[in-house]
C-alpha cells in the first residue's frame, strides 16, 4: 500500500495537472466560472482518489466541508483535510501563486501533508529528506537552512495576503524593519518561507482549517515554527473548522518575531 506520505503528494500533484490544463484549455472566458470549474474538477479527483485509497478515513474538504458517504470526522482519529484549490482568484487571474492542500490529521495533529504549487510545477511533501534549495528572489539574502546562523539577512521578508494584508504584519514591519511581500494562496506563502524566499508568513483575520493544515504539516516537517499568533499551538479537526491566525516562520526568528507581534 503507498504510504500516506507518497499518497498526499500524488493527490497533490494529479489535481494541479487537472487544474493546469483547465486553465490551458479556458471555460467560457470568464474568471469566475474558471475558478469555480476548477474547484469542481479538482476537488472530483481528490475525494475519489481518497475514497479509493482510504475509504476509512474521514474527510474535510473546503467543498462541501465533509465529504458525503465518508465516516463522520467527529469520532475520527484520521481525518484528511484539503483544498482542491487554494487561491482560486490567482488561478483564475492567471497567476502561479495558487496550490493544492492535502494533510492527513491524526488526533488533531497535522501529521501528513503535500502542497502543490502547479503553476511552478512544484510539489512540496512531508515525505521529503528536507527542504528544497532556498530560493531568494533577486538582490535578497538567502537565510539558508533553517539552523544555520542567519549572518546578514537583510530585511525580514514577511508574506502577507494580496487583499487584506492583517494590521499584524503591519506592527511587525514598523518594530523590525520588515519588508510585505503580497502574495495569493496560503500554501503558496507557506513554501515561500520553506524555500527560503520568505522569512515568516503572518495571518490574521480569520482562515479555514483547510487553508492551513497542509502548509504547516509540511513547514514542520522541514524544521519550521508554525504556531498561532500568540505562540498557542495550533490544532485541528474541531466541530468549528475556523482558525483565526497563523504564524509561520524560520525557526531561528520565532522568539523574535513573537515578541514583535505582542500588542
């Protein structure tokens, strides 16, 4: 039997190629119902692969929240959390900064988990030795590795949401010096810090434990700081899948940033 490593990073990557040609292929001309054709297909293909992989598992899916004909996640010690499509507004407009979610929770904990960022071809997986190659944007100092010494990092460089960048990520640009680097999907700004383009990703205003279970089950795995705001842990699977923040960041800079973040 695959491994639920291998299975969560195979759903990823079959979904962001259905999402790709999709959008290669146009639907109608619209954005909106681009996106919305996308959810769907995406989606299809995900609950299927999981009902024939693991039929006894519980399923939380951004559509339709739980998944119908699946056990109830109530009860469930095993519960896989997805998004078929995390920043459908990027995908629709065209850009690369959108992913797909998959994260088994086990016991609350997101254990396993795969994000997709199909428009760079990417997939990043709980399963991997470690983190890919940092990649710093032009002129940037790359951090390198989680545990190296950060010498002359430059600015912090803090992933903030396109739309509502949170008054958070504000007070901590004022008090470090930090540099907002606007960008789409929660998992795209996840790997952003994973892949040493970013420093931290700061959250606030309210996600959808869907946004995030994925993203922090893989930036765990490779040595990063996820955490809520305050520093409480972050746990999953509730009655009331809302989540109100979330902290990401190098591990190096957690204390830093958290003390930066205190009103």
């Amino acid at each position: 039997m695959t491994d639920d490593h291998a299975l969560a990073a195979r759903i990823a990557e079959d979904c962001g190629v259905v999402l790709l040609e999709l959008r290669a292929q146009g639907v109608g001309g619209d954005a909106r119902e681009l996106g919305s054709e996308g959810d769907r297909r995406s989606n299809e293909l995900l609950n299927a692969a999981l009902a024939h992989s693991r039929p006894h598992d519980a399923v939380l899916s951004e559509e339709g929240g739980t998944a119908p004909g699946r056990p109830d996640r109530s009860a469930a010690a095993r519960v896989w959390v997805v998004d078929p499509l995390d920043g459908t507004r990027e995908y629709a407009e065209g850009r690369s900064d959108f992913a797909v979610h998959v994260a088994l929770v086990v016991d609350g904990e997101p254990v396993v988990g795969a994000v997709a960022l199909p428009g760079e071809g990417l997939v990043f997986g709980t399963g991997a030795p470690g983190p890919p190659a940092p990649a710093s944007p032009p002129g940037a100092a790359s951090p390198g590795p989680p545990s190296a010494p950060p010498g002359d990092p430059g600015p912090l460089r803090v992933v903030v949401s396109r739309t509502r960048p949170p008054a958070e990520a504000e007070q901590l640009a004022r008090r470090l010096g930090a540099q907002l680097l606007p960008m789409g999907s929660a998992g795209a700004k996840t790997m952003a810090v994973v892949r040493g383009a970013a420093d931290a990703y700061v959250h606030a205003g309210g996600q959808y434990e869907w946004d995030s279970a994925a993203p922090v089950a893989v930036a765990r795995a490779h040595g990063y700081h996820a955490s809520r705001l305050d520093g409480s842990p972050l746990s999953y699977n509730h009655p009331d899948p809302w989540l109100p923040d979330l902290l990401v960041c190098r591990p190096d800079l957690t204390d830093v940033i958290l003390q930066a973040l205190r009103p």
